[in-house]
C-alpha cells in the first residue's frame, strides 16, 4: 500500500505515485492546482465566513484539500468540525518532511497535521480534527450518524483502480452524511459515479474547466442535496451538465460498481461490473465516443 515515489507537478507543486494501484495522487499539470479549481474553489468557502461548517476528507493521501481547506478557513476565521478517512500513514508522513509542501500554506497547517500524524486529533477554539485510519469503508461507520456535512470531498484513486470508494453502497453511506445544501466534491466525471449519485437523490453538476486547460470537458463533480434554486448561489465553478455529459449517462460507462456487503475485493467489483455491462441494452460507450470525439484518455468512466 504505501510503495510511493516522489512526482514534481508542473505547477511546481510535489505529489506521489502509488506502485500499488498504478496511478499518481494528482494530475501531472499539478497538484497544488487540481485542489485549488476542483476542490477550495468549487467549495464556495465566503458561504462559512466567520460560520461554522463540517467537512469530511474522503482519501485524505498527502493532505492537499484539508490544507487548502484550513488555509482559507484561517484567513476568514471560520470554524470547522473535520473528518478525515485514509488507509495509509505514509503519505502525511511524507507531507510533513517536504518543506516546499509545508510553505504553502500557514504554519498552523503543520501544527495541525503533526497533532493529526502523532494523535490522530487536533483540537483548539477555531478547528477540531480527526483522522480515522483505514479501510474508509469500515471507518465511516464510527462517524456518528446524527452528524452531517457540509462539505464532502471524495478525492480517492480513479474508480478502475479502487472502485471500493465509488461503489453504490459506499456512496450511499457518503450521502446520507451531507447536509441540506451540502456538497460532494469529486475529480471524477466518471458515468458510474455520476449516475449513482443522481440515483442516490442529488443534483449533479460538472466542475468546468479552467481557462489554462481546454482538453478536458469537465475538471469533475459536484453534488448536491436536496437541491433548492431559490437557496443555491451562482457559482462561477460549476453548472448543470452539458448534453455531452447528460448522454455519457446513457452508455454501459454508466452501470455502476457494486459491493452489496462493503468487504468485496477490487478484483470482484470490476468483474461483476463487467459481467453486468455485458448483459447492458445500453448504448455502448464506444459510440458515445465517437459522436463526440472522445478519446480513453480524456474518460475516468
């Protein structure tokens, strides 16, 4: 789990790539960057200023989403109740020996990340933080159930490399913790996950690319609860799904992964997946592809 080498991101920022599920923590443009447009921005943080919120780290790896998250928190005086859930120690381990990572952000970062690292739990009159160790699919349920979020953040490798954190049952037991008006935030624009969380009862909106980068169509997803126009404000970051998107919820990319018990292996979820896009009537993902001129490469589906 923790076989992990150093990646310099474009943006200058370090990240991690995991020899275990094949895959970088970040996109290589840079890590710094990828928490900042698709994770703070998109939080629309002004809504807490001076407020309390609650937030819960899905995947919290090296820690770039709470740290941006404490970073602004900070700078606004707001208070917040975090939950965080990660299988592996390593990469905090790491964050906390890179002194370039520790330069972005305030120095009460550090001091919060080495409470979470030695303790698991940091507490003073702003923040109270807890870090849950391990399998994120066991540790949600010591989360109490009467506690709701006002932010979740699924920031976990890509659903073919972990599929565990995007399955229906374990996104079910994610959105029964959001707060009315909450929002989850994911990187991922995968159909699976999207479906599954419309079916799950949220409104879904696409993260819109940033200005630098037009490649991609979408930079991610950001659901929300029980969705009410007349509460919701503007945001510059997100919007409703382009038809593009709408019809990539039609194709067998859509099916989605499967853990009845929340113990499958990521073997099995892909397996049965398979199987049941097998025996799909829906309209295959390779056709979607070609009428809008999309490549693999530009999918996590």
């Amino acid at each position: 789990m923790s076989e992990l080498i150093e990646v310099l991101t474009k943006d200058g920022s370090y990240s991690l790539r995991s020899l275990f599920f094949n895959e970088n923590f970040h996109s290589l443009l840079g890590a710094l960057e990828e928490t900042k447009l698709k994770f703070t921005a998109t939080s629309n943080l002004q809504r807490f200023k001076g407020k309390s919120l609650n937030v819960l780290d899905i995947c919290f790896g090296l820690g770039y989403n709470s740290a941006s998250l404490l970073n602004e928190l900070i700078k606004q005086k707001s208070y917040l109740n975090l939950y965080a859930l990660e299988i592996d120690k390593n990469p905090l381990e790491y964050s906390l020996r890179n002194e370039s990572f520790l330069k972005l952000w305030a120095p009460k970062v550090k001091i919060i990340f080495e409470s979470l690292y030695r303790k698991d739990y940091f507490e003073d009159q702003f923040f109270k933080c807890s870090i849950l160790w391990g399998d994120a699919r066991e540790k949600i349920k010591i989360i109490p159930s009467s506690f709701k979020f006002d932010l979740i953040y699924l920031d976990g490798f890509s659903p073919q490399k972990c599929p565990q954190v995007w399955t229906i049952e374990f996104l079910s037991k994610v959105t029964e913790k959001l707060n009315s008006q909450g929002y989850l935030i994911t990187y991922s624009s995968s159909a699976a996950v999207r479906k599954t969380l419309r079916n799950l009862g949220l409104e879904i909106f696409t993260i819109k690319p940033s200005f630098k980068n037009r490649t991609f169509w979408s930079q991610g997803t950001v659901a929300i609860a029980k969705f009410d126009k007349n509460k919701f404000k503007p945001n510059l970051n997100f919007e409703k799904l382009s038809v593009m998107e709408e019809e990539h919820l039609l194709t067998k990319a859509s099916i989605p992964y499967r853990d009845q018990n929340l113990n499958s292996s990521k073997h099995d979820i892909i397996k049965h997946r398979l199987k049941e896009q097998l025996l799909s009537n829906l309209v295959p993902t390779k056709k979607w592809r070609e009428k809008w001129g999309m490549t693999k490469l530009a999918l996590k589906s």
